[in-house]
C-alpha cells in the first residue's frame, strides 16, 4: 500500500477560551483545491488545547539558575519553560491544567537533538514561580515522556495480527516529525495551587548540550501539534458481478480517478436483488470458515498494479473466490465497497510558506479558530511493484532475533532490513541506517 503524505497540524484555539477543549484524532481538515480537488488530512492525535502560551523557552549550562532541587544533584544544564495563561485575569488555578504535549521544533538536527536530551538525560523537574521560588514542586523525571510510540498515536492504520514495530519505522522512515513530541503530566500537583497566571518549568539534564544553549528559544516548542495524514474514508463506486469478468478495478469515484488513490479495503458487502446482504471477507481471514458456519462463502484478494502514466500511482483491482464453486450462483448480485484513500500526488503540490497551504477545518461543530501546516507536507510514497523488494520483505517474514544480532554481521542484516522501510531514502535516512555498526544481544526477562 502507499504511504500516504503526512505533515504537522497546529490547531489554534479561539480567543475566547477560557478552559480546556479536547480535539479527539481524526480531526479533518482540507486545503483550497489543487487541480480543482481539495486535499484532505486527519489528525493523528488527540489534542487538548489550553488557553495558555509558552512566553520564553532558555537551556543553560553552568551555573544554573533554578530553584533548590536535591534531586537534581550533579545537573550539567537545565531547560527553563515559562507558560502564561492568555488573559491576566484567568488564573492557572482555573484551568486545571494537569498535562501538556510540546511538539518539538528546529532547524536541521536541532529538534532531533532536543527530543534525544529530553528522552535520555533528564534527572528532575520542578513546577515554581521562579528561580528564586523556596518552595517548588519536585515531579520524577519520568513524568516526561516521549509521545507516538503507543498504538493510538499511529499514523498509518495497521491489523492486529501485525507486528507494530514494522508500522512504527515505516512512519518514522517516512515523517521523522511524527516522533518529535513529548508530554509532561503531574502539573497538578502545582497548577491547582497557582493563583497568578504564569507557571514556571525546570528542566535539569545530566548532560550539557552547548549547540542547544545557543538556539533554543521559545519557537523550538509548539503547544496544540498532532501529526496528520492524507487517509480518509471513502464509498467507493458500486461493482455489479454480471458473471463476464475475473476481477474488477475499485473506483473511488469515477468523475475524479486523479485525484484519489486506494489505500486499503476496509468493507466489502454483497447485496442480492432478494434484498439479502452479506459481509464478503478478505482471503486471509478463510479460517474463520472453520470456525463459524455463518462465515461468508465469498472472499476477495486485493491486487494492486501501476496506474496509467497520466494517473501515476496505483489501481486497485478485486478478484472473488466462491469457496463453494456453486456455477449455478445468480450472476447479479452488486458489492459496495468501503476504503481508506489518499489524494495521490497532490499533497505535493500544495505551497508552503507564508501562511499556505490554507487550511479549513471541516469536521462541523468543533471549536477552533483554524489549523496550519508546520512542516510541508511529505511526498505519497510507494514501494515499488515490479522490482526485487518482494524477495527480501519474504525473507523479512522469516525474521527473528538471531538473523539480526552477532556484531558487524548482524549489523548488516538489519541495514537491509531498515531500507525495506526507508521508502524516501533521503541523505538523512541513509547516513542514519549507515551508523550502525554492531548489533549484540543478551538474555532478558519481560
């Protein structure tokens, strides 16, 4: 399947918010048409808004000017978030605010550097009123988390009967930005208490980040972020199985064949001029024949084949196997077909700068002041069709832990299993497989 373009949304609140709003994931929003169609992106995340600003951002080596922190003994910098709430008068004891998610901005390799400080060196937090506050609140250092690991924070859909950790390098090989978030909670503890409208965060780290010291600011941190992607439901057009055929191409929509592309069969049903109706299930799940007698006689394959040149992409084509190879079968039933689709390549050619690609939220009844696009959009991937990929990702089936460990041999085996995901094969994708050097395993308990 394709891996659909994805980007970073930032949802922006109206002015009048006065507490929390929660923004469930499969938030939709539109840009303005491209070639006459607009191209559509969900969230990924759920996303609470606060009616709050990150005012000033500042990472410091030694000396460190924070409040008294035994915890922190031994800090060789400390990060230094100041929030105010967006009114003088909205106390933070008001909103409740007990967790926040910071998506992690930054030219180059700066964002990446900061998510690896914040994921590995942290040693204390501490909620106060300032530097000079006596008495600050002390939160664990695992109270801050990175984000979009967790099954419901994917991107790409995935069965159940799938090995995450396929679906999670396929996202990151094709949206490193996906991964650049991170959540603090316990802010209770502190928030609840706070009667003015500003909370201020310490941050210390076991290592010094002197690049980091220089160039982190307040626009290296985003509040309201979630990664989004170009997948949406779609009613395909209707097939009638008039008998004459084998298989059958899956049309989104006939009026706009370049404008969408099948992801997935998420659905299909057969319905019979009797009225009756039936689920028709995908080839794979033909043990549950066994299992159940009401189990369809009907199953699908999926075939997917390049789409014409003036198309690009792929076509989606469907072939029915009749488990009881009945001939006298009424050749006029219809099948009505449920997808996930994308917009091809033309999330591509979307602008972005100076406030564009414009966004429009289209999900009805949810309050927002609108989106914007933090990051232009990536590129539809898709693996190629007819070249010798097919070979190695059958012997990826075979994978197991002893294929992949034992040094430089090791090490080699995994690099070639990392390009199998690595649709891009950007500069920083190869120079990150390439670093590996070794792989050695040990005994472990779970």
């Amino acid at each position: 399947a394709p891996v659909p373009s994805m980007t970073t949304l930032r949802l922006r609140p109206g002015a009048e918010l006065r507490g929390p709003i929660v923004i469930p994931r499969g938030l939709a929003v539109e840009s303005e048409p491209v070639r006459g169609e607009p191209v559509r992106f969900r969230s990924c995340h759920d996303v609470t808004l606060w009616p709050l600003v990150l005012e000033q951002a500042r990472l410091t080596g030694l000396p460190i000017a924070a409040p008294l922190n035994r915890a922190a003994a031994g800090a060789a910098a400390c990060l230094r978030l100041t929030f105010r709430t967006l009114s003088p008068d909205l106390p933070m004891a008001e909103l409740g605010l007990d967790k926040l998610r910071l998506h992690l901005r930054g030219v180059g390799a700066q964002a990446a550097l900061l998510h690896e400080v914040l994921s590995q060196s942290v040693l204390s937090i501490a909620l106060a009123d300032g530097p000079a506050d006596p008495s600050p609140t002390i939160l664990d250092a695992s109270r801050l988390r990175p984000v979009g690991f967790a099954r419901e924070e994917a991107a790409l859909p995935w069965p159940n009967r799938a090995f995450d950790g396929y679906r999670l390098l396929s996202e990151y090989f094709a949206f490193p930005e996906k991964f650049l978030y991170v959540e603090l909670d316990g802010l209770e503890a502190r928030s609840l208490m706070q009667q003015g409208d500003k909370l201020e965060v310490f941050i210390w780290l076991s290592r010094a980040v002197p690049e980091l010291e220089r160039s982190v600011t307040a626009d290296s941190f985003a509040l309201g972020c979630t990664p989004a992607i170009n997948l949406f439901p779609q009613r395909c057009e209707p097939i009638a199985l008039d008998g004459t055929r084998s298989e059958w191409q899956v049309m989104p929509d006939a009026r706009r064949p370049a404008a969408l592309e099948v992801h997935s069969l998420t659905r299909i049903r057969e319905s019979r001029p009797d009225g009756s109706r039936r689920e028709v299930l995908p080839f794979h799940r033909l043990g549950r024949v066994e299992e159940d007698e009401t189990a369809a006689e009907v199953h699908y394959l999926a075939l997917r084949r390049p789409a014409p040149a003036p198309l690009g992409g792929t076509q989606t084509h469907l072939a029915l196997r009749d488990l009881s190879f009945d001939p006298a079968r009424p050749a006029d039933a219809v099948l009505s077909i449920d997808a996930l689709c994308c917009n091809r390549d033309l999330p591509s050619m979307l602008p972005f700068g100076g406030g564009q690609p414009r966004l429009r939220v289209a999900d009805g009844g949810v309050s927002l002041d609108g989106a914007e696009c933090l990051s232009a959009p990536t590129p539809t991937l898709r693996p190629g069709l007819q070249d010798r990929s097919a070979w190695k990702l059958i012997s990826h089936l075979a994978l197991n832990h002893l294929g992949i460990t034992g040094g430089e041999q090791g090490a080699l085996a995994l690099k070639e299993m990392l390009r199998l995901h690595d649709l891009r094969d950007t500069p920083e994708n190869r120079a990150a497989i390439s670093a590996l050097v070794a792989v050695e395993a040990r005994p472990g308990v779970a």
